[in-house]
C-alpha cells in the first residue's frame, strides 16, 4: 500500500513508493530510496511539502549521525567567540536581520573552534611588514584580459575540457555524446561518479556508469558539474605561501553547496549554481599564479588597513578576481549565466537583481560568516540587501539552508580532493 505523507509527518526510514521530483520536475530521490535525516533537512529548502510512501509500520530507521555537528559550547566559550567573531564581521551590517542571523548562526562554530584550538584559531591575522615582501615590478600592472593570454595553461585547455564545452554548448547533444565527453578522463570520471553517488544527492542504489548518472541527472546538468570540477586540475602549481589550497577548495566547494542549496526550486540551476559557487573565487587563483607579487601585496594592503580583499585587488591593480574569472569563463566559451554568476557576485544593485549573481553572493556571505575554508579574505563580507531580496528567504530558513549545506561539504570535499581532504 502506499500514501501520501506531508512533510511534517515524514520521518528517516521511510521508503519512496513514488520518484520526488522537485517543481520544475528534476529528480530529487528515485522510487524505493529509504529517507534519511539528511533527506528530511533538504525538502524545506527546496520546497518539498510531501512525498508518497511505502505503507510503513515499523519504527523508522535509526537516522545516520549528522556530518558537520558541532558540540555545545559553554557560556564562557560562547563570550569569548562572540568578541572575536565580532572583529571578523567588521565588514558585515549586524543589524541587517539576515547578517545577524547569520552570525548567531556562526558563533556556536567558533565558540567550538575555540575550545578546541584557543583564540589564535579566531583572531585575525598580524599586518605583513610591507619590508619583507618582494619587490613590485617596474612594469604596468597587466590588465586582465593580458594575464590570462600569457598563461599557456588558460588558453591551450586539455582535449576533454574542450569536447565537454562543445557538448555543453550544443543544444542537439545527446546524453551519448555527454557520456563519451566526460568518459575521456578517467580521473574526472571518478570524481564525478563519486560526486553522483554521494549524499549530495543520495540515490538509494550505486550509480556505477555515466550513461546512468546522465539519466538520472540529465546530460547538460552532468556536463555543466564536469566542466567545473575540471578546472580544479588547472591549478596545480601555485607559489607557495600565498594561500591554503585545501581552504581555498574547501571555501569554493562550501560556496557552491550552499549555493545549490538555495537555488529556485523551479529554476531547474542546482548544478550550474554549484558550478558558479565552486568557480566563484578563481580569479584569485589566476592571481596568486601569475601575478604572485602583486597578490602578496594586495594581501598585504587588505590586512594592513583591515579592508576587503577585493577593495584591495581594486586599489593595487585596477580590476578585482571576479572580473578576472568572467573573463576567463567567456573565454573558455562557459554559459553565458554561469559566467555571469561568478563575474558579477559582488556587483551592484542592477547585478545583485539577477537570481544568479545574487545567489552565488548570499551563499559566498554564508560560507563566510560560516568560517568555512577561505580564499584570502579573512573577514566575513558584507550581504547586499538586493541580492538577499532577489533570493527571497527569510532570515529563520538560513539555518535550515546551513544544516542541509553542511551536511554535504566534508564528503564533498573528500571526493574532489582526496589526497589532501
């Protein structure tokens, strides 16, 4: 027998009689998929207000322990991390409700963080004795566009990365041809059949080929998380020094979580948001290769006069990293949102209307405030009221959102990066 349960009453251990599709019908769990507590945190976010179930009797399954918990702090170690977290949203507008959320969202990590590690592990980094650093070229700042065509590695991409974009760009492909692009690379095969199999969206039975994990997801949505999770091979080697490549991964992969996280349930974006998320920060990774002394001042100068980072890429060098990765992205021939999404989250008013740009923004101030890995800055940035309107959540549904974000990130991060997760 089966019945329709609404989501209040649905419980872990539960069994799909009925696939659940989300409203703009992409799959969210096939028929005979066992709901788990994790399950249960992701349908407030994307809308889910009942599913049809097997007759269940019994008494649900015992939940499997929740990723990402953090321990109850106590009331000394929650005053002390209140002080400290202060400094780091110097930036942010507490009293702009959702910012305050947020950091009340925050302050139980930290508050473990210091019980842990003690306050070095809160406290904002020193200034850079300017004397230490190496000296700046003579020459002109190059400009974006200049940076990126002196890099063999932006411009002479692999075989397979340009195969996937064809087929990405390619509105006749066929889910064949998407298999047999990816199939090229071994590695990026892995990792993305790891990716499919994983709680991030936590099909029942091991999805064990691509053409299965293309009918399941769909060609263009398994491409799109290709192309991303390609580039992450593209930097490699980077100066030492400049940033923690782990963090910086970790901090990206967080961004394009929780950007998934809050995609339009109707919009059909989830995976080219977690592309955007993880892709957000990339610019900097252009930086930090080709320009490694001016991006050891520009870290510097922000941490120095406690600016953002990106005020600092603006007033060394006359351009930001998010200009630099839409630049590379329109390049490399990405989809026009995409790359718009990842140009423009940090734009302005007209920017922060769009639901792209503004999406990847809110979750790139969440994986902030989170104190979730970093990519340099060091501060929580600020959330802009027009983004937070043009993704329409309330300020009580971010702990729903960070909950069902959290719960994904470390396995996440543990498929793309399995020698250093």
């Amino acid at each position: 027998m089966m019945q329709r349960v609404p989501l209040a009453l649905l419980r872990a251990g539960m069994i799909l009689a009925e696939p659940l599709c989300r409203r703009d019908g992409a799959l969210v769990l096939p028929a005979g998929a066992v709901l788990t507590e994790r399950h249960l945190e992701l349908f407030p976010v994307w809308s889910v207000e009942a599913a049809v179930v097997e007759d269940h009797q019994g008494p649900p399954e015992v939940a499997e322990a929740e990723a990402g918990t953090v321990p109850e702090p106590d009331a000394d170690d929650m005053e002390a991390a209140r002080e400290l977290l202060a400094a780091r949203f110097v930036h942010a507008d507490l009293a702009f409700p959702p910012t305050a959320a947020l950091f009340a969202l925050a302050l139980p990590r930290a508050a473990a963080l210091l019980a842990e590690r003690g306050p070095a592990a809160l406290a904002l980094p020193g200034p850079v004795c300017a004397s230490t650093l190496p000296p700046l070229p003579d020459a002109p700042v190059p400009g974006p566009m200049s940076i990126i065509e002196s890099d063999p590695k932006l411009t002479s991409l692999p075989d397979v990365f340009v195969r996937i974009n064809e087929v990405l760009n390619d509105a006749h492909s066929t889910a064949r041809e998407a298999a047999d692009a990816i199939g090229k690379d071994t590695s990026l095969s892995t990792k993305l059949l790891k990716l499919v199999n994983s709680a991030f969206y936590g099909f029942p039975v091991k999805v064990d080929t691509l053409s299965r994990a293309v009918t399941l997801i769909g060609s263009r949505q398994l491409t799109t998380l290709a192309l991303g999770i390609s580039v992450i091979a593209l930097f490699k080697d980077l100066p030492g020094g400049l940033v923690d490549m782990r963090s910086f991964w970790k901090h990206s992969i967080a961004c394009g979580v929780i950007a998934s996280t809050l995609a339009d349930p109707e919009g059909g974006e989830v995976e080219r948001l977690f592309v955007a998320g993880l892709l957000h920060d990339m610019g900097r990774l252009v930086l930090y290769r080709n320009l490694p002394r001016h991006a050891a001042h520009v870290l510097a100068k922000a941490r120095g006069e406690g600016i953002l980072l990106r005020e600092a890429e603006r007033a060394c060098l006359g351009f930001d990293h998010a200009t630099l990765a839409g630049m590379l992205l329109r390049k490399w021939r990405f989809p026009e949102s995409l790359e718009k999404a990842v140009r423009h989250h940090h734009g302005g008013l007209a920017h922060m209307s769009m639901p792209m740009p503004a999406t990847v923004h809110v979750a790139d101030a969440m994986t902030g405030a989170l104190g979730i890995g970093s990519s340099g800055e060091v501060y929580a940035p600020p959330l802009s009221p027009a983004a937070w309107g043009a993704v329409g959540l309330s300020p009580e549904r971010l702990a729903d959102v960070a909950a069902a974000s959290l719960t994904h990130i470390e396995e996440i991060t543990r498929v793309f990066l399995p020698d250093e997760a």
